[in-house]
C-alpha cells in the first residue's frame, strides 16, 4: 500500500492543486450569488399602521420566512414618499435596502419637481407588486344621494359645492377625483386631508360630502352602512361588495382606477438576487394566507413582475405627469 501510495503521490498532488485552484476560482462567485446573508431593510414612506405599511409587514414576514434572514420595516414617512424613495435610491444595489411603495411612486416626478434628486424610473428596479385595491366613491349618509346617477346631478345642479375629500394633494385619491371629475365634465370642491383616516371621519360625521378612496381604507364603513358606496372603479365588481355597481354598471363610462403596492430595489441590482426577490414576492401573491389577509384589508392579491411591472410604472409616470400639467397640480 505504501509502495502504491509514493506511486501515486505526484498524480495525488496534482489533483490537490486542481482543487485548490477551482475552489480558488468558484466559491467566490458562488459567494456573490447567495442572498441574503443578513438583514434586509424594507422602506415604506408611510407611518406605521396605513395601508402601505400592514400589506409591507405582511410581506416582510413572508419573505423573513422563505429566505431564512429578518425583512426589517424602516418607516420613513414625509414628503409625498420623497425621503423614503431618495433613501433607496442612494442605497447600495445590493439587495439589502429595498423601497415598500405604491401608486404614487408614479406620480412624484408630476408633482414634486424641484425638490426630487432622482428618477422614479431610471433610479429604480421595479420587482413585483404584490397587492392592489380598487378605487371607490362614497358619500357621507346625510348627503342626499343613492345613486351615481344622484351624484352626477348634484354636482352639475351645484358647481363647486359637492366636496370629495382626499389624502392630500397630490395623492392617488386626488388624481383619482380629478380624472373622475374632468371626463364627466363635473366641478368638485377638492379638500386635501393629511391622511385617509380623517378623511373617513368626516365623511361619517357629515363635514364632507363623498371621497374616491382605496376600498381598504372605507371597506368597514361600508360594510356596517357608516358609509355609502356608489361605484367601484374596476372591470368587474368586487367579492368583498358585491352589491356596490362598477362605474360603467352605474352610468360613469369606462372609468377606472386602483392603487398598487409592491417592492422596487435600487437600479443595478444583480440578475439573482432580483430573481429570488421576484419569486419571493410572487409566491407570497399566491399563498392562501397572503390572500385572505390581504381580501380582508379589501384588496386584492396581485403579481406583476420584472419587465412588465417596470412598463407600468413608467407608463403610469408619463400619464400622471400629463394629467397633472393638464390640471396644473403643483406640490412643491
């Protein structure tokens, strides 16, 4: 045995160094490729308990589970998202700061020109939505409506008079009201609010008339009769209320608008790492309890990845951008 082992030492020898040299060469980029190996950051440019926030927390959980490293929640609200965005932007492409956002991502550049210092589009890789919510008009009980229809002829019968209440200026309620407004040919009273939540509570006490709001933030009002919901802006009616007409059911033509939630990394991420976060993403879309969690948020599960989520988003930036020159809405 000896005798054999001396025999063979040179060819032994060589192969140690083959292997050597091959773990030299491969483990480096085997290295480069596993994700994650600590922490991922998740910003939202929303408050703690919103919308954006619950449906980003639910997702954190998911992904901290599937990819065996915490989704930490880094909440940086103000400035219509600005700072959250510009956080992300200016991050690593590494794949271990990513942005939680949502519709209005997209309207940004139409409305904060001079105070944004990056590309709702270029400065980003657009990775999956996960959730989307249609949008909804209701109205305040007192206010003497039953129909679309009603609203319609209320508003024409008392121009400027018909207050419709939104999160802000500038907020995807805003542009959802505007766009409603200026196809029907209709004058609203716009009344900026910061934030949906007291937006609702003036609905319900009767110091606001109606909102076209996201159907998460009024599903328990409508649900219970606090509120009253006069048409939904999607193709078809929603599971969650069945008895509430979509607008072209009611009489509002082919209007339509919903608000997306989903996750964008810094532009240059690398291939695999956008890979593992896409199948993360859509494989939370699909799991029954992302699903019902989100329907009892009132929205809907959605997956649209890669290249056709960064299509939407560019596109939904050119078409804010025109809606907002065309209306002259300004918010720095």
């Amino acid at each position: 045995m000896a005798r054999n082992f001396k025999k063979n030492r040179p060819l032994a020898l060589v192969n140690h160094a083959l292997a050597a040299i091959f773990l030299v060469a491969f483990c480096p980029a085997h290295a480069q490729t596993a994700y994650p190996t600590k922490p991922v950051k998740l910003v939202v440019g929303f408050a703690a308990g919103g919308p954006t926030d619950v449906v980003a927390r639910a997702f954190a959980d998911h992904a901290s589970r599937a990819l065996g490293q915490p989704f930490i929640i880094d909440n940086k609200p103000g400035a219509g998202t600005i700072i959250a965005a510009q956080a992300v932007a200016s991050a690593p492409a590494d794949g271990y700061t990513l942005l939680f956002g949502a519709t209005n991502h997209t309207m940004i550049p139409a409305l904060y020109q001079a105070r944004v210092k990056f590309d709702a589009v270029k400065s980003f890789r657009p990775l999956c939505t996960v959730a989307s919510s249609p949008t909804v008009l209701v109205v305040a009980p007192s206010l003497p409506v039953k129909t679309l229809a009603d609203y319609q002829a209320k508003a024409r019968a008392e121009p400027g008079r018909v207050t419709a209440g939104t999160a802000g200026v500038g907020s995807s309620g805003h542009f959802a009201t505007e766009i409603f407004a200026r196809a029907q040919g209709l004058q609203l009273n716009h009344v900026p609010y910061k934030g949906a939540a007291p937006v609702v509570t003036d609905l319900m006490g009767g110091q606001l008339d109606s909102s076209f709001a996201t159907l998460g933030s009024v599903l328990p009002q409508i649900q219970s009769g606090k509120l009253r919901a006069l048409a939904m802006g999607e193709p078809q009616r929603s599971a969650l209320v069945p008895e509430v007409p979509t607008f072209a059911e009611a009489g509002g033509g082919n209007y339509a608008a919903d608000v997306w939630y989903g996750v964008l990394a810094p532009v240059g991420l690398p291939e695999p790492i956008a890979q593992a976060l896409e199948r993360t993403a859509a494989d939370f879309a699909k799991s029954a309890s992302a699903i019902d969690k989100l329907r009892g948020l009132g929205m809907d599960a959605e997956s649209v990845c890669g290249n056709t989520f960064a299509t939407r988003v560019a596109r939904e930036v050119t078409t804010y951008s025109q809606i907002a020159k065309a209306l002259d809405l300004k918010a720095d």
